[in-house]
C-alpha cells in the first residue's frame, strides 16, 4: 500500500521505538561495566611492589626491605625487589646470592633461558658491586637482548670502570685477571620492572 508523504504507519512507529529502546539500553549498561572495571581494587601483591617501588625512589631502601619480609611473599618479582634493596643498603654480596636462585640455572654456571632481562642486569649490576666485574660482564655477554635500557646503561658502568684502569691494570683485565681495582663509587642501573617500561631506578 502507498501512504502519503506525511504520514507513517503505526507498526513503523512502534518497531523504530523498539529499536532505539534497545540500543539505549546497550549505551546505558556500557558504562556500569567500565564503572566496574575501574572500581576493582589493585592486588595486595600490586599495592606493596607500588609502595616498595615509592620507598625506594625516596631513599628507604631499608623499609621497603621490611615490607617486602612482613608479607612474606615469595615470588620471582618480590625476590628481584629485596635483591633490589639490598643493593641499595650497601648489601651486594646478599644480592647476588637473592638473585642467582632466580637467574642461573640449577649449575649456577649459565642464565636461564626464561630469565627476564631486568633480572638478568640486576644480577650483573651486583656482581660489579661486589667487585666480580668478570662475572658481571659475562652475565652481559650471554644476554642476547643487547638493547634493552637496563643492558645498555651496565656495559656504559663496565666502560666508565675500565676507563679509569692503569696500563697494567688494563694488562692484566686484558688477560682475564683481577687487574685490582675497586668498583665502589660507580652508581649502578638497578630496575624494577622490564625493561618495556624503561622504568630504571638509577
């Protein structure tokens, strides 16, 4: 049937009704679901590697280390944040052993192959500390990801230390001996979090 221009067929008027009711409830149940999604609350884990991650930043090493052994948690990541600490409390010989558990394989002779990279420089960045440069540049050496920020910023450490070698100091690095110089007063790339979030804490 023809109808005139101005006029619309009530079944029309009801469809497109029904039709804009539906859409309109779809807008309207869209924002309680991200309402929802934004109110959740962050992990207990979350919340205490955001307030290591600020006592840090501020100097405290110390209380973020007590922090992190009041909860008790045992995970790869909190292990790297307590090796982090240590470091910063003038304890890397205690970092190195935090960090070899989860860096080296069961041997402690090589990487594992999982291993993050910020795992991986913090591990190097303790050795240096500790003064076993050979050690740390040979966790370097066996990283492939060579461009990472934390891998980068250790071999510019590693670099600034052989700078400042004499020539039989340098003799002696050269043939794969202690040439005898200190590391201390070289500040180290300490990270948190991997290396995609170029989140480094000089």
């Amino acid at each position: 049937m023809i109808y005139p221009d101005h006029y619309v067929p009530e079944e029309s008027v009801g469809n497109s009704d029904q039709k804009i009711d539906k859409s309109a409830g779809k807008k309207k149940g869209r924002p309680l679901q991200a309402d929802k999604q934004k109110s959740a609350p962050p992990s207990p884990h979350a919340t205490v590697m955001n307030k290591v991650r600020s006592l840090l930043e501020a100097g405290k090493a110390e209380e973020a280390f007590d922090l992190l052994n009041a909860r008790g948690f045992n995970d790869p990541d909190s292990r790297n944040a307590r090796a982090v600490c240590l470091l910063r409390m003038g304890q890397p010989d205690l970092a190195v052993r935090a960090l070899r558990e989860i860096c080296l394989t069961a041997g402690g002779m090589m990487l594992k192959p999982e291993v993050p990279t910020h795992y991986a420089t913090n591990l190097a960045a303790a050795l240096f500390t500790a003064g076993n440069v050979t050690g740390c540049v040979a966790i370097l050496n066996e990283l492939a990801r060579e461009y990472a920020p934390s891998v980068m910023q250790m071999r510019n450490v590693v670099r600034q230390w052989e700078a400042q070698l004499s020539f039989w100091q340098r003799l002696k690095w050269k043939c794969g001996l202690d040439p005898g110089r200190s590391t201390a007063g070289f500040d180290v790339p300490v990270a948190l979090d991997p290396p995609d979030d170029d989140s480094v804490l000089a």
